[in-house]
C-alpha cells in the first residue's frame, strides 16, 4: 500500500472506513462528557473522558497498526505471522500515545464548554438559560468534534503505522513524496507540498513547521497542519516491489 503507486485513492478509502469507526464510538463519548459537565463539573468529565476514551484511541491505534502491517507490500505468510511481535513492540508506544492524545481532547472539550459558559455569562443570560442553550447544542456539537477527532487521529496513526511498518520489514525506500486530495479544501501550506519528493530521512518544510509525513507532530509542528489533514505520502523503493 502507498508504494511505487500513482495515486491514493486505495488509501484514502481505507481512511474513510475507519474514520468513521472512530466517530461512531467518540460521538456519544463527548456528548456525555459535556452533559456531565453541566451537571457535575469538569472534574469528573474529565475523569470520564479520559478514561473511556484513551481505551477507545488505544483500540483504535491497534486496529489501524494491525491494517497497515498487513497491506504494506511485500505481503507473504511471513509478513503477517510477524504481526504479533510488531504490536508486541508497539504497544507501549500505543497506550502512551492514546493517553497523552485523549488527556488534550478531554481538555480542549472542557475548555469549550467553560468559553461557552464564560461568553453567555458576559452577555448577562442565566445560568440556566446558558445550560439549556448548551444541552441543545451538544449533540451537533459533539458529533462535529467527534468527525474532527476521528480525521486527524485516524490519518496520523495511519501514517504513523506506515512508518513504522516500513521499518519493521526493512523495506529499503529511496525517496517519498507528498500528495494532496487535489480538491478545493486541502490547505495552501499543503498543496505547496504536493508532488514534492525527497530523500525519506528528510522532513517537508510546511508553513507551520517540519513534518517527516503528513500528520506527524514528532517535530513540532504547528497543529493547524494536523487537524483534519488528509494528504498522503507515497514512497519509492526505487528498485520495483
């Protein structure tokens, strides 16, 4: 998968699938989240969200990791027998990640909430009338961070997992290049980047900062270049598969 290819549509695909997993389990994740803060405080949301949703980012990185292995050529029996021993690896790289990745999703989702609250205050509406308001909102509301949330996450473990993998079959890789959705949505910083091709121990130079591959914040990339990326990168072994 994503080498020696002329395009991503497989790729994307395989996205769109497992995006949507994603959304369907962290929807009613945040809308609970945001109904307990309501009532009880952000503490306990808090508590909630993160605990039920790092096992939910943690599935779901295995998921994909498992996907990935298995679809990266060469693909042979011993290839996917090796499966094992590669999760073995990566799992406290997952449970670490699905951790720290769910700790800012349940704040950013607190801190929403808290603006809403601060901004119906300042414009002298009750307590109360701000909480039915809020309630009314929270399932659109939840539903659209959830669809943010699956994107980015679901693309940056993906990309992650290639990388990994490629590494894990000691797949020799002579240069990669990166490749956009070619439509109307994707970011100027990244189109600049489509059909740029480098060495694959180089990072792309974005606008917000450096990335070895779409979705990696491994440098310190601005977010603004993560959240809701949808570009691939398509590497070249040079040789053939």
């Amino acid at each position: 998968m994503l080498i020696n290819v002329a395009h991503d549509r497989e790729f994307q695909r395989f996205l769109d699938r497992a995006e949507q997993r994603l959304h369907v389990e962290m929807a009613p994740l945040l809308l609970a989240g945001i109904r307990i803060q309501l009532r009880a405080g952000g503490v306990p949301a808090h508590s909630i969200v993160t605990a039920r949703g790092k096992k939910i980012l943690v599935r779901h990185y295995k998921k994909i990791f498992r996907e990935v292995f298995g679809t990266v050529v060469p693909i042979n029996k011993a290839d996917n027998a090796g499966i094992g021993d590669f999760m073995d690896r990566m799992l406290d790289y997952l449970e670490t990640e699905g951790a720290t990745r769910i700790q800012y999703i349940a704040q950013s989702l607190a801190d929403g909430i808290r603006n809403k609250l601060v901004s119906g205050v300042s414009q002298g509406f009750s307590n109360e009338q701000i909480t039915r308001d809020i309630l009314e909102e929270a399932p659109d509301f939840s539903r659209n961070r959830a669809a943010t949330i699956a994107r980015t996450e679901t693309h940056g473990a993906a990309m992650w997992a290639m990388d990994e993998t490629l590494d894990e079959k000691q797949i020799e890789i002579a240069t990669k290049v990166w490749y956009t959705a070619g439509d109307a949505r994707v970011r100027p910083s990244h189109a600049a980047m489509h059909g740029v091709e480098l060495p694959r121990d180089e990072p792309f130079e974005l606008d917000g900062g450096s990335m070895m591959f779409p979705g990696d914040d491994s440098l310190g990339v601005d977010e603004g270049e993560i959240i809701n990326c949808r570009c691939s990168v398509l590497y070249n072994t040079g040789g053939g598969v």
